[in-house]
C-alpha cells in the first residue's frame, strides 16, 4: 500500500509540474498584452529566457545552493558542491515516491517563474543582451539564498535556512521568495533603468492579458497544490484556498476601483484575481475557507488602492509587479498574523483567535529582511550592469519598439491593402501603420487601471 501511495503522490506532482510549466507562457501573455503592440514579443522572450538559463544554472549549482546543507551551519547560503550536476542522484531507489530529481525540476520551475516577474520592471527599454546577462547573476546572488533561507529545512545532512529554521516564519508556498523578491527586485530593477519615454502607453490587447491571466490562475493550482509534497489532504485545502481567494480577489479589486474609478473593468478583474492568488501563496494551508475570502478580498483591495495613486508615482513599475506582488506579498503574509487558524493544517494560530504576540514580529522578520536584502542586492547589480555593458536601448530603438529593432519580428502583421474583414485589416493602409507606430494602443479601449 506504501508503494500505491508513493505513485499516487508522483503521479499528483508530475500533474502539478505540467500546471506550473503553463505559468511561463501564462505570465508571458498577461504582461505581454499590458504593453503596446511594438514590445510583446520582447518581453515574452524575456519571461521565456528566465527558464532557459535557469535549467542550465540550477543544475550546475542551483539546487545546491538552495537545498544544499548551509554553509558553516549559519542559514544564510547551501553547499554549491553538494548536488552539482545533480550526476549522484540519476539512479532510482525503487521507491516510486518523491526523489530528489524531482524537487529539482520543481524549483527550477519556482525560480523561473520568480525572476520572470522580475522582467516586467524593465519592459520596453533594457537590453535584451543585458537581461541575459542579468537573469544569472540576480538568481544566483538574490533568489538563491532567499530561498534557502525560506525552503531549507534542517535535516541529516545539515543546518536549513535561518528564517525558516531560527526565525521560523510560517511562508507555505513562497511569498517572500518568489512575492516579495520578485516584486521588489522589479521596482529596484525600474529605478535603475528610469521611465519609458511612452510611459504612458495603454495594453493593446485586454483579451491576451487575461488569457494570461487565466492561465495563470490555471497554474497557480500547480504552484500552490504541489507544496504539500503530494495527493493528500493538505493538497485538496490549499487548492480549494487558491480558488476562493482569486474569486474574492477580483470582487475586493472591483469594490476598490467602483469607489475610486466609478466603473469596474475586465483588466481589473484579472489583476484582482492575480493580488487574491498572490496573498494566498504564503498563508493558503494556514486559513480556513472564509479566512481564504479574507486574504483575496484584502489582498486585492489594498493593490487595487496603491494602483489607483499609480500616476502620481515617479517610478515607472512598469507592469505593477512591486504593487501586485510585492505589495500583495506583503499582505498575505500578515493576513497569517491575522486570520490564521489552529483547525487550519498548518496549526498556527493568528491573533484575531488568541495567537501568541511573538507571531507578529516573526513574520514582520521575513517581510523586512526579504525586502530589504531583495531591493538593496538588485539595485547593487543593475547598477554595475548599467555601468559596464549597459542595461538600456537607445532612444531611437526604444522609440521603434524592440520587437522589430531587437528580436527583427513584428507581434502583428499589417496587410498593405485596406481590405479586410475589420480590425487592423479593414483599416486604411496610412492608419494601420499609424496605429502600428503607436504600438496598437490607439485601438485599444481605456481600462482603469
């Protein structure tokens, strides 16, 4: 029966696995289509890039790093050399279970997914071959000891990291590491690089975005389902918890923008949902289902508010990453504090039901010293990238879109003739090219936010 078990529980993660790899192309669509119609293609090659050189590098010494013993013992980074190459771990134990080539494939998966969020600070100006360069060093001096403080747990073969095993921050699925990181590190990334010259380009394609969106929902059950490590009771909770929490999302966005914008919008309606999933990542197996409402609606709401003072921000966080994830992390992480429940999986206990004090500052700790380490390290980095290879395009590439002037492909295609079925087809020759010029976004309707 322990054999039947194991297989059930592969069987469960190899599914989740296919749900996180659609987050890739998911995360490419939605920020894809919140940018004007000359850069989608670049930032899709962008988010794309972030799995390429993260399967070579997480191989090499990635997971070792992460899952690694920590070195001296102090929790801050793993062992590079213990799973190098990962060449000790290609014999299979008979088990049918959960091994360790597995858990490698899955966080290589996390890490992506984390830096690729972090693409959307530089989108529409940064170099393409910058981006390249930057991907590996920011997931080898930020992302990787992140995680190992967070992921890390002490066992046989070594101390884990400090946050989760000396702080002990209660984070189930990565809102510090991969929320917190990734939306901090995009604001630091933005500030380095400074605004786009057409920051005030509207998304040219509301339907792709929330395609995007939607498939991001779709995998976030992946993302979140896969960390109880297998099919199992914690499983179906925390994938029921995603679910009301993307759906309270989108109602606690909407209440936020009614009161603010006087409308409600479809744009809204998906980033709604992606603040909900973002404050459930850290707190999805700590809340009961009604706690889970709370996290969405909260979540949300509160990134739906800082959106709507967007304008008046200097820093051009160009796809919202700071304020959806960043800010979003933040949220879910002290609705832990808050709605935590003892009948929940977890056993914690927030302090709305008689929870101790101490986990306020625990969880505060992982708020503070993520974010700060996050901010401090990426500006570190783009900052000696900008002043040795470069990080941005020139005006004149940036001003003709980097699709074309980068990648030399166009996202659409114009016909010469003004014939058509309508759309850009039926256009006159003269206003589809107008409309190209303007990166598709005279044709796009007005969202709210």
């Amino acid at each position: 029966m322990e054999v039947v078990a194991a297989h059930v529980d592969l069987s469960w993660m190899l599914a989740a696995f296919a749900f996180l790899v659609l987050m890739i192309p998911g995360l490419g669509l939605y920020y894809g289509g919140m940018l004007g119609g000359r850069n989608v293609l670049n930032m899709m090659s962008m988010v794309f890039a972030t799995l390429g050189i993260t399967c070579v590098i997480y191989v090499l010494y990635g997971y070792g790093l992460v899952s690694g013993p920590s070195i001296h013992g102090w929790g801050i980074i793993g062992n590079p050399v213990h799973y190098l190459g990962l060449g000790e771990h290609l014999t299979d134990d008979q088990s049918g279970g959960i091994q360790v080539l597995y858990i490698a494939a899955w966080f290589i998966l996390f890490a992506a997914i984390t830096v690729a969020i972090v693409a959307s600070g530089a989108a529409g100006r940064m170099k393409f071959s910058a981006w390249l360069v930057f991907v590996p060093i920011w997931l080898t001096l930020v992302y990787f000891p992140v995680a190992h403080w967070v992921f890390a747990a002490d066992s046989d073969e070594g101390a884990g990291g400090f946050l989760l095993n000396k702080i002990h921050i209660h984070d189930f699925a990565g809102g510090t590491a991969v929320h917190m990181n990734s939306g901090v590190a995009a604001l630091a990334l933005a500030l380095v690089l400074g605004a786009r010259r057409r920051r005030a380009e509207r998304p040219h394609n509301v339907p792709i975005v929330l395609l995007g969106g939607g498939i991001l929902w779709f995998g976030w059950f992946g993302f979140n389902g896969s960390c109880a490590g297998g099919a199992n009771f914690v499983t179906q909770f925390v994938v029921l918890n995603t679910l009301l929490a993307g759906g309270a999302g989108m109602l606690g966005f909407w209440a936020i923008e009614k009161w603010r914008e006087g409308h409600v919008t479809a744009l809204g309606s998906i980033t709604g949902a992606i603040a909900g999933l973002v404050g459930i990542t850290p707190s999805a197996n700590t809340v009961t289902p009604i706690g889970a409402l709370m996290v969405g609606i909260l979540a949300a709401g509160v990134v739906a508010f800082f959106l709507s003072f967007k304008p008046n921000f200097k820093v051009d966080d160009s796809l919202d990453a700071f304020i959806v994830h960043g800010i979003g992390g933040i949220v879910g992480t002290l609705c832990i504090v808050l709605f935590a429940a003892g009948s929940a999986p977890a056993g914690v206990t927030g302090l709305l039901f008689g929870g101790p004090i101490d986990i306020l500052w625990r969880e505060l700790a992982g708020v503070v010293i993520t974010c700060t380490f996050s901010f401090v390290m990426t500006w570190l980095i783009a900052k000696a990238l900008d002043k040795t290879i470069g990080l941005r395009v020139d005006a004149e590439t940036e001003t003709q879109g980097l699709d074309s002037s980068i990648h030399a492909e166009t996202a659409y295609e114009i016909p010469a003739a003004g014939v058509g079925h309508g759309g850009l087809s039926g256009m006159s020759p003269a206003l589809a090219t107008q409309s190209v010029e303007n990166g598709l976004s005279e044709t796009a309707q007005p969202v709210g936010t």
